[in-house]
C-alpha cells in the first residue's frame, strides 16, 4: 500500500495542489495497478500529525509521500531532513502560531528522508520535471507533518517514507503573476515518478545535488 497526502488550502487560498496533485497521484498510480490512497491533512499544528498517524493505522503503508506547497520555489523539492522545531511566520488554519517549540518533546533534532531523493531526482530530471533536492522544509506545518512522519515511522522499519514539496499550480496566479508554477499535470506525474522510484531503488544514487548555502 502506497500513502500520499496533500493539505487543505491555507492563508486564504481556496485551493493546495499539493492535495490535487496527491489525490491525482494515488488515481494514477492506481491504474497502473499499484494500491494507493490519498489523503488530505488539515494544515493545523498538531491535528496534522494526529490525521497522518490514523491514515498509518488505517492502512498499513509499505511507502509515504508527504506533499506540501512551496509558493515561490520553481521545483519540486525533494525533502532530505526534517528538523524538530515548529516556527510559524503566519498562523495556520487554527489561528496557532507556535515559536522555537519542539515538533516532538526530548525527540531528535532531525531526521532524514528515507527516500532514495537522488534516485528520483534523476528519474525527475529524466522525465523533464524540473526537481531538486532540498535542504530544508521550513519551520511550518509541512517541516511539523515531515518530522511527525519520521518519528512515527521509528515503529514500522519496513515502511519508507518523506516529503515532497511543489510550486503553485498557474491557476493559482492572478494574471500577469511573474511567480513559479508548474501544471497540475506536472505536479501529479511527479509524485507518482517518486512513487515508483522509491519502489524500484533499494540504495540510493550518489550524485552532487548539495547546496552551497
């Protein structure tokens, strides 16, 4: 069983593609005859992490792929560390704007991607998707379900699992926006292309895909 997961619309957006781009994901990857399930999180410290570790329970998966939205990066971006720590610039759908407060208490400072980020970077630039490897997924509720997921994951070492981040979808832009996007097309490939990598890698590749700062 593959688990993708997308978030509810926040700071006043009507939508998130990270959820289309999940949902559409788990469609696609189910006509190719893999069993997938889509779900959507509420973007809300704390209830966020609660949904995903019933969406575990529920379904058992052997794989997990956290989507959240980056507005303004023009890749996806593939998460390689988690870091214990939720520092919310803007509240989130609750109103909660926690500060230097720990993800988990007395939990590790990170954790790192169990996906072969390489592997789908390279199966991502193969396949034209414009794609990087990420060296940090903010201090907000996607870093906080990123982090969540990992340290839930301590308990079910035969399931792999990380987060992937993607641009605005176009229909997001007010018109004459000079902001990133990437189609919603695109944005749905890419997750399942990381799917199926991560199903067809049992070691990742050793490519340069750092950042100099």
């Amino acid at each position: 069983m593959i688990l993708l997961t997308g978030f509810q619309p926040f700071g006043g957006a009507s939508t998130n593609p990270s959820w289309s781009a999940a949902r559409e994901a788990a469609a696609l990857l189910r006509a190719e005859g893999l069993e997938a399930q889509a779900v959507e999180l509420p973007c809300v410290f704390g209830e966020a992490i609660r949904a995903l570790e019933e969406a575990l329970e529920e379904y058992g998966p052997e794989l997990v792929v956290c989507a959240g939205q980056a507005g303004g990066r023009p890749r996806i971006s593939l998460e390689r560390i988690a870091i214990n720590c939720d520092d919310a610039r803007i509240p989130d759908n609750a109103g909660n704007s926690p500060v230097d407060r720990p993800v988990v208490d007395g939990g590790p400072a990170a954790y790192f991607s169990t996906l072969p980020v390489k592997a789908a970077l390279a199966a991502l630039t193969a396949a034209e998707i414009p794609a990087e490897v990420s060296q940090t997924a903010g201090t907000y509720v996607c870093n906080h379900v990123f982090y969540g997921l990992m340290h839930a994951l301590r308990g079910l070492p035969g399931t792999r699992g990380g987060f992937v981040h993607v641009p605005y979808e176009p229909g997001q832009l007010p018109p004459g926006s000079t902001e990133p996007s990437l189609p919603l097309a695109q944005l749905t490939e890419a997750l399942a292309v990381v799917v199926r990598t991560t199903l067809a890698t049992t070691a990742d590749l050793r490519i340069a895909a750092g950042a100099t700062h």
